[in-house]
C-alpha cells in the first residue's frame, strides 16, 4: 500500500494543479469572489501538503506548524467558496470562529511536543469537521441540483472515513488495519477530484445560466426580450394548433410614454418600465407568456384562452396598472397602457396575429387610450 508520505506529495501536487485549473478558468469568466476563494484555498491546501511531505525529510518542525494552520485555512477558504457561490449570508463571523480554535489547537499541539502521527489525526479531525458542515452547506436546500448533492454526499464519506480510521487509531496507535486506512485514501482522493472538478462544473453550469438568460431576458423588465418572446410564442401558437387548444394574443403600449421621457428623463422611462413589468407580472397566470418587443411596447399570450377570458385579462391588467405611482423624479405622473386584444386562429401564423393585435392597440390609442380594443378577425381566403 502507497505510504502516507508519497500520498500526501500526490495530493499536493493534485490540489495545486485544480488551482492553476481554476486559474485559468477565471480568465475566460467574469471573476466571482467564490472563485477567488476557492481558488486560493485550494492552492492553500496543495502548498500546505508539499510542505507537510518536506517538513520531515529536513527536519523542520517549525514548517509542519505553518503548512498545519496554512491547511486549515484554505480549507476554510473552500468552505466560504461554496458560502458565497450559494448565497448564504453571515457566514463569515461563523467561520473565523470555527477557525480560530483549530489554529489554536495545532500551535499548542507542536508546542507541547506532539508527535508527526498526533498532529496528522488532529488536522485529519479538524479538516473532517470543516468538509462536514461544507457538506450541511451543500445539502441544505431541498431542491439542489444533482451535481450539487453527489459533492455534499462525497464531503460526508470523506469526513466518516478520515473518522472511522482515527477511531482505529484512537483505538491503539498505529494499528488502524489497511482496509480503513486505504478507505481513508480513498476518500482524500475523492474529495480532492469530486470537490475540484465539481465546483469547476457548478461555476460553468451558473455562467451558462446567466449567459441564457442574457440571451432572452430583457435585463430592464426582466421579461422575455423580442426574439425569445416570439420563440416560445411561435411554440405555444403550435402547441395550441396540435391540442386543438384556443389562444390569445395581447399588445400592449404604455400611454405618453415619450413624454415622460422627455418631460421628466429616461430614469423616470426606465422606472416606469419596471414598474409597470412587475404590475403585469402580479396580475398574470404563471403559463402566460409575456415580452418586451422594444421601447414601451409589449406583447402578452395566453394560452388555452378564448377572446372572452382575453378581454378580462386585459381588463384587470389596464386597472391594476392605473394610477401606479412612478417613483424617479416624476410628480403627478399618472400610468395607463393601451392594449389591443385577438385569438390567434387555426392556421393563422404568429406574425399575422401580430399585426391584428397591433391595429387593434392603434385603435384604442386614437380612440383616447387606457382601453382596450378587440382586433378584426382574420381574412378568409375565397
């Protein structure tokens, strides 16, 4: 079986590898302060177990106590990575208290002379702790993903492994039998691997979210832009074509709009966007598509709704968005839309409901605005 000495050089040399890793990652991505944690704190770790391997061979106590505490602290560092990259807060007092006691407890070890074996189980016990309430961190929302769970889940093997071989040890010095001590490696190794590419593989899987929902979110309203919109509209239009299901399709136009931006600035346009996005969205059903098509104007389908249920709709999302107040510099402005309403027909593509809708939303601003006006059907082909 490999010796602790040359396992310890191979971890070393792993961790300072995920590092470099990581490294390199950061400079193809937005840079996060959990990356920067997780990336020093695994360099941390890997310098700390080179120094651990040489500490013996030269005869330096001095550098087991620093690559000890240096240890600790980059597993902290990885513990405050996964803090950060989930979003909990008040974590950090929690973590220099958690800490502190183990860098105590090392410096007072070497100082009353612990042997090597001793100072390893102390490290093994403490870095155990940390990697089980990194586990607790990991597996403490209901809905986390998969990849999420399987590194919470590899934490807790490693931290009951390096347990069960120190109650061996515990047991009668040096005589843990080879079975736990290779179950001990094991799951060293393991954590290094899982852990190292695992968070590599969460920060990718966050960055592709983000650069999907920039794609089809409009980052002002938070509602879907125009080409995402008419993708899942286009979708939806289909889906109720093969259901034999009825549709409805909505345009909408904020009334005076360019006054307001020209009276009162483009904070209060922007404020008044917002404020009518999060309007509509407290009114509507979740499986109601709504987009942003450019400037004022938006677009808004409903599924499974026949023009009678459309009209209602409308009905309630024009007199919730009445008189909303608009903060941002805009005194006695007083918010009404305007919004033209069809059903989208059997066969009839997305474009051209579209334009119905959107002679519809002319009508009702020539005819006085804050109303709502119900589009011509559909010419029928002689």
């Amino acid at each position: 079986m490999i010796d602790i000495q040359t396992f310890m050089l191979a971890l070393g040399v792993g961790n300072i590898a995920f590092a470099l890793l990581m490294a390199g990652y950061m400079r193809g991505a937005d840079n996060s302060p959990a990356l920067c944690y997780w990336m020093w704190g695994r360099l941390s770790i890997g310098l700390a177990q080179l120094c651990w391997w040489a500490a013996p061979q030269f005869e330096l106590r001095l550098v087991e106590a620093v690559s000890a505490c240096a240890w600790l602290g980059g597993v902290a560092l990885e513990v405050g990575a996964n803090c950060l990259f989930f979003g909990f807060t008040r974590w950090r007092k929690s973590l220099y208290l958690f800490t502190l006691p183990g860098w105590v407890a090392v410096c007072y070890a070497v100082a009353t002379g612990a042997s090597r074996l001793q100072l390893t189980e102390l490290i093994s016990f403490i870095i155990a702790l940390y990697v089980f309430g990194a586990a607790v961190v990991l597996l403490r929302p209901r809905k986390a993903p998969l990849l999420q769970r399987l590194i919470g889940v590899n934490n807790i093997l490693f931290a009951l492994a390096i347990w069960a071989w120190l109650g061996f040890e515990g047991g009668s010095p040096g005589t843990a039998t080879a079975p736990v001590i290779g179950l001990a490696y094991l799951a060293s190794y393991l954590l290094m691997i899982v852990n190292g590419f695992g968070f590599l593989l969460l920060c990718k899987q966050k960055d592709d979210e983000l650069m999907r929902r920039l794609a089809t979110i409009d980052g002002l309203t938070g509602m879907l832009n125009r080409r995402a919109f008419f993708e899942r509209a286009d979708g939806a239009r289909q889906l109720a074509l093969r259901l034999r299901k009825p549709i409805a399709l909505l345009m909408l136009d904020i009334d005076h709009f360019k006054q307001l931006n020209d009276s009162y600035g483009h904070a209060s346009g922007d404020d008044a966007l917002k404020v009518f996005a999060d309007t509509a969205r407290g009114v509507l059903r979740e499986h109601d598509l709504i987009g942003r098509l450019g400037g004022e104007e938006f677009a808004l389908v409903l599924p499974a709704t026949r023009l009678e249920g459309a009209l209602e709709a409308a009905e309630r999302l024009r007199l919730a968005v009445l008189g909303v107040p608009v903060f941002g510099g805009a005194p006695g402005y007083r918010m009404t839309v305007s919004i033209g309403a069809v059903t989208i027909e059997a066969g009839e593509e997305l474009t051209a409901a579209l334009a119905r809708a959107d002679h519809a939303l002319y009508a009702a601003k020539t005819g006085g605005r804050n109303r709502v006006e119900v589009g011509q059907p559909m010419l029928k082909r002689a």
